[in-house]
C-alpha cells in the first residue's frame, strides 16, 4: 500500500469509527434505560429484553471498533487511545504516517 492509501484508509477506519459511536450510544441509553424502568412492560416486552439488546448492541459495538481502529499499513496497536498518534499523526508500531 502506497503513503496515500494508507492515509485515505485511515481517514475511512476514522469515520466508520465516529458513525458507529451512534448505534453504541443509543445501545447503552437503551441499556440504562431498561434498567432504570419502572415500567412493566412496553410492547408488551419486558424490560429485561430491552436491557439485553441494549448490551448486545454496545458490547458488538465495542468489538468492532477495537478491531476497526487499527493502523492500515500494519494492523497493529489500536491507533484511538494513544496519544503520540493524535500528536504525530503516526502509527506507534510501525512508523508510517498516518495524516
């Protein structure tokens, strides 16, 4: 992969990792919701269910982004919690250049 494919897939990895914040966001809302019910039911659906798919859909939504946010050249180190990446803008296993 050529220095301009990996900064255009890293650009594409960023923006699939900040559009599936939604979906893990309403997945937890949804979570603490049904847990702070005091509803019997809704839909005729229990709270509980609520609850289950509100953890489903974070937890899966967790998983993907660990494995999404990686570099492109590599795929080593998760490149979102390392701060000389945001800094740099390149990737700590590797060296290559990122922005």
């Amino acid at each position: 992969m050529d220095a301009d494919a990996i900064k255009r897939e890293h650009r594409i990895r960023q923006r699939r990792y900040w559009f599936a914040q939604i979906p893990m966001m309403g997945g937890l809302l949804l979570t603490v919701w049904a847990g702070t019910s005091h509803h019997e039911r809704l839909l005729r659906i229990s709270p509980l269910w609520f609850a289950l798919l509100g953890f489903v859909v974070f937890a899966g939504g967790v998983a993907w982004s660990l494995n999404n946010y990686r570099c492109p050249a590599c795929n080593g180190r998760l490149l979102g919690t390392a701060k000389r990446v945001q800094q740099t803008g390149r990737c700590t296993a590797c060296g290559v250049a990122l922005r």
